[in-house]
C-alpha cells in the first residue's frame, strides 16, 4: 500500500510499505477515508522527538471504515465507520479505567524505551516515535488499530466524515484542556494558539459556559477563523503587549483559566526564531516554551494553566517563583481522548459543535508532502491539510 514516510529531518517522501496485518485478536484493520495533519507532526518533521526512523509512518488524527477485526474484537464488526483516537488504550490497567487513557501502562510495547527517552512509561500513540510504540501511522491507505474495542467510535449516521476526522485528536485535545483546566461558568478564559486545538479548546471555555475567551495568535486568517467559528474574542501578539492587553481585558486582574495550545515550538520576538533556526542547523534544536512562560505570567492569581502543547523534555528560563508565589495551579497532559470523544461526537450531530472549518486545504495522499509544507509554514492560510488516501 501507499504511506507517507518519515525520511529525515525536513524529509517526507510517499511510498510503497507493506499491508497491516492483524497481530494480536484484539486488533483491527481500518481503511482510512480521512487523516489530516496536526501541529505536533511538526515536532517529528522538525527533529524535536528522538527515536524516530527513516521509514516511519506519519500520521495519528483520522477515520475510516473496519476491514477486517481479529477474533477478540467483540464491540466492532467489519463496515462500522469509525473515528479512533490518536492514543492508543487498552482499556483494562489502573490508567484506562480512571479515565487517563494516554497514560496506559499496557499500549505501549517500547516501554523501556520511553523510560530511557522521558523518565517514565507512556501510553502507545500512532506515528510518534518508536519511544511512544512505533506504531505505523494514518496516512496510508489502511492501518492496524489495537484494542479497537476500546479505541474506535462508531461516527452517528447524521455526522459527515470531516466532522468526524477532527474528533480523533483535535476536538477532544482541546475539550480536554478547558475541562481539565477547571473552566467554570463565569471565567474569563485564555487561549495561546488559534490552529486546531486552540480553536477547539476556545470553544469547549464557550460551551462550559465562560463569560469570556479570548484567543492569543500572530496569523490574521487563523485570529479571523477564530472569531467567526467559535466567537471568542482575540488578540494579535505581534502587535501589542499580551500581557498588558489581557488585564486591560480583565479589569487589571488576568484570565481565570489560561490554556496553551502551541507547544515546544512556540514563536517569539527578540530574533528567538532565527536563533532557533541556527542551532537547528547546528544540529541541537531547543524547546521554546515561549507561549507557556506568558501565559504563567498572564494569568490571574490563583488562577490554573492547563498545558495543551506537546513537550519533550526539559525547558530553561520555567517561572516557577510565578507558579509558586502567584498560588496557581498547572496541569498538563497528552489527550485523554477516550473519555471525550462519544460526548463530542453527540455534539457535533446535535450541532453544538463544528470542526470542518479546520480542513483548510485537500489533497490525496500522493499530494500529502506538499500537504505538510504548506501546514507547516503556514501558506495560503493553511490550518489543517487534509489527505485523502483512496481518491
């Protein structure tokens, strides 16, 4: 079959890869109709996450329909159409049945691995690192799905597959932060990242019943969609004071709730970029928790800041004075996906809830290298590509 292959820092190439097979009787073979491209691939394509190889498939945010289940699949049959969660759970250890599904002590056969790479054991994820399972992605034409009793949801009939696609990462990702974030009705609530998830986290503030969000971002199509999709308000970092702007906003106190979608990669002034990009030419990327430190510092006393945006490993320059001082409370976490995905399926067919607005730009699997380069340097106001791997 077709995948698109990880070939190398900066390098995606499509190719000829072998079919998935069933391997264990809990597993699955889903065809993927949909997959699309997330803001943490550019972590793997940017050289930030070890224990990647060349050959790899990329890809962990996608629907289709089951092929083909093993023997021990008893909730799945052959033609369901499914959205699977980009974590992979096996809905048994002490994780799964309290709800920390990306924690899973039993999905992830790298363990030793990710202990050496992170400190600790980690959930398997699809496409992220042979650390994290090495399992093959969602950009191919078919994929092997374990545990898919626990980890493939059965798309209603009135909810169209686009819609569907951003409820395997997006949507709960973002769902999770403002749950997990402790957003009550009446917060003011903020947002670092109008991409995907940002847009997605503004919204579920919004339907847990914040009086205000407001979305934090420097791309004017990106703040645009954001405004008319999920009706927070914004602010456009490269033209003012964040900080500033959001006690203005807040009557000089800062948001109840901060919530950073960006991640390890986070753009700021002062020429960190280029900075950046000189070590990565030297071969020693370092994580920029840029986004992370204001929203630390922006948020009110006593306030939580939930960290949404993938980190890897260690950061300098952490306010921890502000952390401690200020009263607050950080939380952070890989998706839970699991716990969210049947609810937000149920708002999407209910309409309370649109994610199609997200698949900015189309393309078949072939066109999927191009896909990543314009979702990367953010081109023709890509947010996400989408990629169609049977036509």
């Amino acid at each position: 079959m077709k995948a698109l292959c990880w070939e190398g820092v900066d390098k995606l190439d499509v190719q000829r890869v072998p079919d998935p097979q069933i391997v264990n009787d809990q597993d699955a073979i889903v065809k993927v109709t949909l997959s699309t491209t997330c803001g943490s691939d550019l972590h793997l394509i940017n050289g930030f996450v070890p224990t990647m190889r060349p050959g790899d498939v990329m890809g962990h945010e996608f629907m289709g329909e089951i092929v083909e289940a093993g023997p021990g699949v008893r909730h799945r049959r052959v033609g369901d159409r499914v959205v699977v969660c980009s974590f992979i759970g096996c809905g048994r250890c002490w994780y799964c049945t309290h709800d920390q599904w990306s924690l899973c002590d039993n999905s992830n056969p790298n363990w030793e691995l990710a202990q050496e790479v992170f400190g600790f054991e980690l959930g398997g994820v699809y496409a992220y690192s042979h650390a994290l399972g090495g399992f093959k992605g969602s950009h191919a034409e078919y994929i092997r799905v374990p545990f898919a009793d626990y980890g493939t949801f059965l798309v209603p009939d009135d909810v169209d597959d686009l819609d569907a696609l951003f409820a395997s990462d997006a949507a709960p990702t973002g769902w999770m932060g403002a749950d997990l974030g402790g957003v009550q009705p009446g917060d003011v609530v903020a947002v670092w990242g109008a991409g995907g998830v940002g847009q997605m986290a503004a919204r579920a503030a919004e339907l847990l019943g914040a009086e205000q969000v407001i979305v934090i971002d420097r791309l004017p199509e990106r703040l645009a969609m954001t405004e008319r999709h999920t009706g927070a308000e914004t602010i456009d970092f490269s033209t003012t004071d964040v900080d500033a702007e959001l006690r203005e906003r807040t009557g000089g106190r800062g948001p109840d709730v901060c919530i950073e979608a960006v991640g390890m990669e986070a753009v700021g002034g002062n020429g960190q970029h280029a900075a950046e990009k000189i070590r990565r030419r030297l071969g020693r990327p370092q994580e920029r928790p840029i986004a992370l430190r204001q929203a630390i510092h922006a948020c009110r006393k006593g306030g939580s800041v939930f960290i949404l945006g993938v980190f890897g490993g260690s950061v300098d320059r952490f306010p921890l004075g502000a952390v401690m001082n200020k009263g607050m409370t950080v939380r952070g976490a890989q998706q839970h996906g699991h716990r969210y995905i049947p609810m937000l399926l149920e708002r999407i067919a209910a309409g309370e809830l649109s994610t199609s607005h997200l698949a900015t730009h189309e393309f078949s699997l072939e066109g999927a290298p191009k896909g990543y380069q314009m979702f990367k340097n953010k081109q023709d106001g890509c947010v996400r590509a989408v990629f169609r791997p049977h036509g």
